[in-house]
C-alpha cells in the first residue's frame, strides 16, 4: 500500500560504502597493508600514551570522570581508573592527538588517532560477550583509514592543507563510525546508517588548530563515530544517500564528486598505494622539512655539539608553502610553537634538531631562541604548493659577515617517500610509552602489535595499556 | 589596565559575561518565558517518539553521575550532558519546536542544556529563577547575532542545519552564563564549542535530525564545562581570518561584527522579533500552505456542499524553492512533516493538521495518496524561501475547469501574527498532558509563569 517504487533504485555512493564496510573481510587484507597498519597502530598508541601527560589530557580526563560509572574502557596510562567507552575513546583520542605527534596521510588528515581509540574501547565493552582477535581489530582499523581516505578524494580541496575544516574532524568521525560499525558486525542497512548519523556530528574549523582545544578534534571524531555507529546499532536512521549529496557530506567541502568503492572481489586499499608520514617530533607535518633542511645547514655553520652563535646570524629565509594557521613568527604557547615554521627553524637551529622537549615552556621562552626568531622571515615561492605530497623547505641563512649558506629538503626522514625503519618506530614508540608504561607493558605492546594477526583476543592491548605488570596478560596473548 | 584591542570574540565574551537581570525589558521576558513553556512542552510530547527512545536506550549505558531529569521520565536521571542530549532531542523530535528568523529552532539548543546544568550544580550555589531567564536568552540572543554575520543564513537552509551551527553556540554561551564563567571563560566555551558545531541539511527529515538539537544542547554545555575547567581555544573563533577559517567555516559569506557592550543598555533581538510557534508538528513551511489549503477547502465546500476529492482535477501549490521540504510521496514521518505535498493534503482532507496526522495509518491512506498524485508543484519568482517573506497558495483545478485559490501570507502562529496566551497554553497542556498529570501540568505553568521569582531554578527541571 502506499505508492511504493517496486523497481530497484541504482545503487547510492552511500550504499556502496555501506556494503563495502560490511562485506570486506581479513582475507582482502593484503601483506603490506597488514604491515603498514600495524606500524600505525604502534605509532598510534605510543604517541597517545606519551600525550596522557599533557594538560589538555588531564583536562578532558577530569571532564570525562564525572560520567564514570560501571565503566570499563581501559584509559591510556591509567591503571587508577577506567571511563565508559565513549569517553575513554574521547580522552584516548585527545591524547594521541595532543602534542601533534601522530600519523598524517595524503590526502592529508591524522587518520589512526580517530579510528584506533574508539576500536579498543569498544572491544573491551564488548569482550564479555565476545572475543575479538588480533585479525578482526586489523580489519577494522583498515576500514576506518580506508573510508577516511576514500572519502578525501571526493574533493580536490582536500588534498591541499586545510583552511575550512580540520579534516580528522570531518572525514575522521566518518571512520571512526565505519570502524565501529564493522567491529559491530552491523547489516548494510546499519552502516549506511552510521555514517549517515556521523555525518552530523563531523566538522570543526580550522580556528582551533595550534590551539589546546585541537587535540579535541580527534578525540571528539573517535567518540561520535562510535555514538553514531551505537546509535545506528539501536536502530537510528538518518539519510540513505548521505555521502552522495550536497547537502550531506559535501557541505564540508566548497568541490564534492562521491564515487564509488572497488568491488570486493579484488578490492584495493589505499594504504596498500599510499604509506603515512610518522613523525619524529611532535609538531606540525610541515615543520619536519623545516627541521631537517636547518639540521643540514646547520653543519655549515658548527661542529655537531657545538652551540650557534646566534649574534653571528644575520638573517633566517625560510622558504615554504602558504599555510597560514602554522605561520607563527613568535608563538606563545606549547600549542603555537608545534604549529610554527619560525620557531621549527630556530630550534633546529639553536638544538641541531627537534624533540619532544624543545616545547617546554621554558624553552619555548629562552632569549636565544627569540633572538633568532626575530631574524626570521618566511617566502613562499609560487612552486612551493600547500600539499604534503609537493611542498618543499628551503632555507637561506645569511651572517652578519655577508656569507649565506643554503639547504633544501624535498623529502624529510618519516615522509612516506623515505619511511621511517622499525628500528626507528620502534624507538619512537618506545620513548613515548616508557614515559608511562613499564618495560615490560612497553614490550608486550610492541609484540601484540607485531604479532596481531595471530593474536586471539585483542583485549590484551587494553591490559598493557593501562599499566598492568602482570605475566598473566602475556600468556593470554595466546602466541603459537 | 592593558589596553585591548576588541576582536568580536572578546565582545561577545564580555557581553556574556557582563549583560544583567536588568538588561531583560518586559516584551523579552515575556516571550522568552512562552518559548520556554512551548519547548518544555514539546519537549514532554516528544519524549514519546522512537527517535527519543532510541537515544535514552543509548545514553542509560553511562548513567552514573546521574543529578539530571529527562522529560516524561519521572525518577530518571542521567548525566547532565547526556540529560540534555536526551532532552534536547525530544524537543526536536516531531519538529514542533519554536522557530525564529532567521532562520533556526533556537528554544530547544538552549533550554535542556540549562535545566540539566541547574541540576547539576551544588545546593549552595543554584541559580535562581531571574538568572536562569537571563542565561536563557543569552543563549537565544547569541544565536540570533550570529546568524545576521551572513546573508545567506536568512534564507531557508541548505547546507549545514542552522540548529546545528548557531545552536551549539548559542547552549555554550547560555550555560557560560549560569555558571558564572569569567570573559576569558566565555570566549573559550564559544571557541570549544564551534568545534563541536555543524551538521549537514542531508539529516532533515530524517530520524537524525532531532540529534541536531540534542548535540546543539549538549555539545553547548559540554564546552562551557570544559572551559570551566580551563580547556583554551581559539581566542579569534568569531573574527573573520582569511586561510584559517574559525566560525566562518559554516558561512559562504560571513561578516562578523562586535556587540555593543552591556554598559547600559542592551536591546535583546527578541525584542524586535519574536518566534513563531507552531500549531502542528511539521516544518515551519507546511504552516503556510496548510492555511491555504484549509482556506480554499472551504471555498470548495460551500462551491459545492461538501469536500468531494472527486471535483478535483489538480491541485497547484505555489511554494518557495527549498528541496528538503518539496516530497511528492513520503514514505516516513520525518519525510512527511518535510512535505508541502503531504501537509497540503492532508488539510483538504482532515480540515487540519495535527499529532495524529503523521501516524503510519494516516501518511499511508489510499484517499490521500490519491489526492497526492494530483499535485502539481510551482516556484514563483516571489515567493522567497525565507521565513519573513514566504507564502503559501494552494490552487484547487476542479474537472469542470474552475480554479479555486487559497493563500496564507501569515499564519496564525507567525512572529507577525503571535499565538494568542490561551492557544500556546492550550498548545502546551495538549503536549504535557502526553506524559504528565494534570496538577503537573498546571504546576509547570505556573513555575514559568513566576520564573523570575524562583528561588532555586533546579526546581523547574525536576519537575519535569
């Protein structure tokens, strides 16, 4: 009854996506992906665990702590308390996000740090019921980077550096719903659903980047798009064609062609084609030319120990793409400073190169490095284009006796051109985890990630997380 | 004293913080408290929808710290942001909430936030009644200043959902307020909170669409905590900054400006111009073309004795250009409340549009579906797509060729003809009744009623 059309409408982008989601399985899951995504898991986690020591942490996690109930989400770091899913996936998120420090893609967003959080604290919540292994929590991760990724391509504008929207708050939320959707095991009906539901809960502006409040960008994309998934799970709807319409997710972007996803039966992933960039310190992907084309010069100038004297320089030149929320000629704060290609030059400059403690307040202040920031000045060449696949650093510096030495960096240590080796993630990931994690929890991390494929039941990750000292959760790793 | 230089950021911090119980005039008390009735009574009719069930289902899962009433839910209590969440979504749920121009449902994205946060402060410092009134049109008020920061917000619209946008602004500069945040606290709940804003027009007529309201309320007062509890954002959200956008990110055209500060006097905007009210729970558009359509039925029944669907052999409908509300056949009651067909017809038929007019039964009858198939739609160049501009004209071509014509410029409920006191009381007794009993419902009256004598204003939300 009622007029109903009776032949079958031509598939909606939206319904692609959502029987995409649901239709893939491990085995499209090709080696190098596996490999590279494991990678960012590792890099994910340790970046967060690192960040639960940042004030923008603690701040969400004293918000979040008035909610917590029967909670039972492991929060990073913390053995001392646990929040529900929702909010431990919030703070999580804020915490990978925190300091700047985690994985960036082309078409460029921080893609794990929206997906992953949201992934563990559900699984905890859920594995009283049910287990899920090393495999399912790959393959689900995957579909959230993938979604993320495919649906950047929808807009030319989104492959350049934002201006509009920070884009882990739009595309990620989407992931972060897809990811969950598939760790539900929802129907098609149910993922269209969810991302139909996260597509009203995506989008900040880019205001609040080099701001305390990015972070949050993360945080919230990892939380709504597990609320929307939930929600979609209970039976909510919202508009079946959401990602072919204008008024849908295209109101995030001023260009918007949807297409269509691959067919299942020889899908490929585009992180089998496009690797991440890993960060070696925690700032702005753009300031890692900086950083190594000033270590370079830097050597023209002293011996590797040796300090600069910076009453010598005359002039800093530092030669890069229009991308104005991280042009900072003097920043104020810890949250400035990992978002300013001045104050990138000077440190790598003054340090000979950049790390975790160069953005401490003390350092961010110290006169040598005002004075040279002073003497800073940015260009920016027309062929230098605001897009992490093209742009480039060069940088002049010029002595007060009139000799000028220069540097370029195409491609910096970490980029996906040139990736960083295990070793060195390894390191990376160690360093950050040891801040708050044991030996032992840091190592069992490293292990569990390495090994997830095989491992049966991937709430051990939430045990190592917390903190737990224990040779209990290693034997329940489960490893042939 | 520092000298600092006014971005429109620290001017509507400053207003937030500095505007007083003495800056309310009589004409804005008086409509905010009717706005205030009306959402509340929406509100409680709306936590009968499927929509709202599904939300409380999902929100009872983190129930702990539970100091927060949830509408029709006599001893529940949830966490005050999902509280408002719940809340806010109930309000929106039917689309029967109050409406301004420009265009946005500005009660709903304000008041849930503020009963929860009432209740969820300590017994030694609750607010009272006048400051809760005054923070509920801080909330409306900065939801109307910056809307009019872009032309294309006066129109009907089309990308992102005004609710959503200013809503979410509007909660976090409301709760900021009765929480007594410091300037500085202000300016980052509104930055926090434009994070936390923004959802496509795609969710209209959807079962999503009442989550805009909820998340508005919600994510509104969730900024203005975190900002009290130090959370710091973008100090220049408001201004306009080429290549990094903050607020304008919502806008194609955005040209923000301070507010006057509250030094002596401020003239609220609702003032100047009120809501509208709706009678029925559809999309504020339908209430035009229903006047007409309820009009030229009675041409046609005393043409003719009574209304015979048979005499007629198209039915015209002159309407704005506005996509999400032109549905020919809606299939659900969310399409349907977004159907200037739907509503058209429904009134030729029933004489009226009501609650019940959107049951599964009454969107499926056969008598309907065929007097739909009769619609013919036009878009004259005059009838804009803005709520202070539109009309509605509903043109009956009967077989034996003669046209009878209805058409509503204004209809009674409109900002330009206001809901007389006995309809917007009989508006809310018809909701509340849903859920409450009658001496609850005659008490919540007469607390709004007296809202500015109120010693505690938590008093309101728990007797919900």
């Amino acid at each position: 009854w009622g007029v109903c059309l009776m032949t079958p409408t031509p598939m909606t982008v939206t319904e692609n996506f959502a029987n995409v989601i649901h239709g893939l399985n491990a085995s499209h899951l090709t080696d190098r992906v596996i490999q590279r995504s494991k990678r960012m898991i590792l890099d994910t986690l340790g970046v967060g665990l690192l960040g639960t020591s940042t004030d923008v942490f603690h701040k969400v996690t004293q918000y979040s702590k008035i909610y917590h109930s029967d909670a039972s989400s492991t929060v990073w770091g913390h053995s001392d308390f646990r929040l529900p899913p929702l909010y431990a996936a919030f703070v999580n998120g804020v915490a990978v996000h925190s300091m700047d420090f985690d994985d960036t893609w082309h078409p460029a967003t921080h893609p794990s740090g929206a997906v992953l959080p949201a992934l563990l604290a559900l699984s905890e919540i859920l594995s009283q019921k049910q287990k899920f292994s090393g495999l399912d929590l790959l393959l689900a991760f995957n579909i959230g980077i993938e979604v993320q990724g495919r649906l950047m391509r929808f807009s030319n504008e989104a492959s350049n550096v934002p201006k509009r929207f920070h884009p882990p708050a739009v595309v990620g939320t989407m992931g972060s719903a897809a990811a969950t959707a598939k760790l539900l095991a929802l129907d098609q009906f149910k993922c269209k659903a969810a991302l139909a539901v996260a597509a009203s809960y995506a989008g900040a502006p880019m205001a609040n980047a080099a701001t305390q409040t990015k972070p949050l960008h993360i945080g919230n994309a990892a939380r709504h798009g597990l609320e929307a998934a939930c929600l979609a799970s209970l039976g909510l709807q919202g508009n079946k064609q959401i990602l072919d319409m204008e008024s849908g997710l295209g109101a995030f972007y001023t260009d918007y062609t949807p297409q269509f996803l691959p067919t299942l039966q020889s899908y490929s992933w585009l992180l089998d084609q496009q690797d991440v960039a890993i960060k070696r310190f925690p700032a702005h992907l753009g300031t890692h030319w900086v950083a190594e084309a000033v270590s370079s010069l830097r050597k023209h100038l002293v011996e590797t120990d040796d300090s600069v004297p910076t009453s010598r320089i005359k002039k800093i030149v530092v030669k890069v793409p229009v991308v104005r929320y991280v042009n900072r000629p003097f920043p104020n704060s810890e949250h400035e400073a990992r978002h300013s290609f001045q104050f990138a030059a000077c440190t790598a400059l003054l340090d000979g190169s950049i790390s975790v403690q160069s953005f401490s307040d003390q350092k961010i202040s110290r006169p040598e490095l005002k004075e040279l920031l002073s003497k800073t000045k940015l260009e920016h060449p027309a062929d230098n284009k605001p897009s992490f696949e093209n742009l480039y650093c060069e940088v002049n510096v010029t002595l007060q006796n009139g000799k000028m030495f220069s540097e370029r960096c195409d491609t910096f240590y970490g980029h996906w051109r040139k990736p960083l080796s295990t070793d060195d993630l390894k390191k990376k990931f160690h360093s950050n985890a040891s801040s708050v994690l044991s030996v032992e929890a840091t190592e069992g991390i490293i292990e569990t990630v390495d090994n997830l494929e095989k491992v049966e039941d991937c709430s051990v990750l939430g045990a190592f997380l917390k903190g737990t000292q224990s040779t209990k959760v290693l034997s329940k790793m489960c490893l042939p | 004293m520092l000298l600092c230089i006014i971005t429109v950021t620290s001017s509507f911090a400053s207003f937030i913080h500095g505007v007083q119980p003495e800056h309310l005039s009589e004409v804005v008390r008086n409509r905010s408290k009717r706005m205030i009735l009306d959402s509340i009574g929406v509100g409680l009719v709306g936590s009968t929808t499927r929509v709202f069930n599904i939300a409380l289902q999902y929100c009872q899962l983190y129930a702990s710290n539970a100091v927060s009433s949830v509408y029709g839910r006599k001893g529940l209590k949830l966490s005050p942001t999902l509280a408002a969440f719940t809340n806010g979504i109930a309000a929106h749920s039917m689309d029967f909430d109050d409406t301004w121009h420009p265009a946005t449902h500005p009660s709903g994205a304000v008041l849930p936030a503020l009963l929860a946060a009432s209740q969820m402060l300590p017994p030694s410092s609750k607010p009272n009644g006048l400051d809760f009134l005054l923070a509920f049109n801080v909330g409306i008020e900065v939801q109307g200043r910056l809307m009019r920061f872009s032309t294309e917000a006066h129109n009907i619209p089309k990308r992102f959902h005004p609710p959503s946008v200013v809503g979410t602004m509007g909660s976090a500069a409301a709760t900021a307020k009765l929480l007594s945040l410091n300037v500085t606290q202000c300016a980052h709940a509104l930055a926090i909170a434009a994070s936390l804003a923004g959802a496509p027009m795609a969710n209209a007529a959807t079962q999503a669409k009442p989550l805009h309201i909820g998340n508005a309320t919600r994510l509104g007062l969730e900024a203005a905590l975190l900002a009290a509890w130090g959370m710091e954002a973008s100090p220049l959200i408001l201004d306009d900054i080429p290549g990094c956008s903050g607020f304008s990110a919502f806008y194609g055209d955005y040209r923000p400006k301070p507010l006057p500060l509250p030094a002596n006097s401020h003239e609220f905007l609702l003032e100047k111009q009120d809501v509208a009210f709706k009678r029925f729970p559809a999309h504020l558009g339908m209430h035009w073309i229903v006047d007409a359509a309820v009009s030229v039925r009675n041409l046609l029944i005393n043409y003719s004795g009574s209304f015979s669907p048979s005499l007629i052999h198209a039915i015209v409908l002159r309407i704005p250009v506005s996509k999400y509300i032109n549905r020919p056949f809606p299939a659900s009651e969310h399409q349907a409340r977004h159907s200037f067909q739907f509503n058209a017809c429904t009134a030729l038929l029933d004489g009226k549009v009501g609650l019940n007019s959107f049951t599964d039964g009454c969107i499926h009858r056969r008598e309907l579906t065929e007097l739909l198939a009769k619609v013919l739609v036009e878009h004259p160049e005059d009838n804009i797509a803005n709520f202070d501009k539109m009309y509605g004209e509903v043109a009956l071509v009967l077989e034996n060729g003669d046209v009878l014509t209805g058409r509503c410029d204004t209809f009674y409920g409109h900002w330009r003809k206001p809901l007389s006191r006995e309809s917007l009381l009989n508006k809310f007794r018809s909701n509340a009744s849903h859920v409450l009993p009658d001496n609850k419902v005659n008490s919540i009256i007469a607390t709004v009623d007296n809202l500015e004598n109120l010693p505690d204003s938590s008093q309101l939300a728990s007797s919900l």
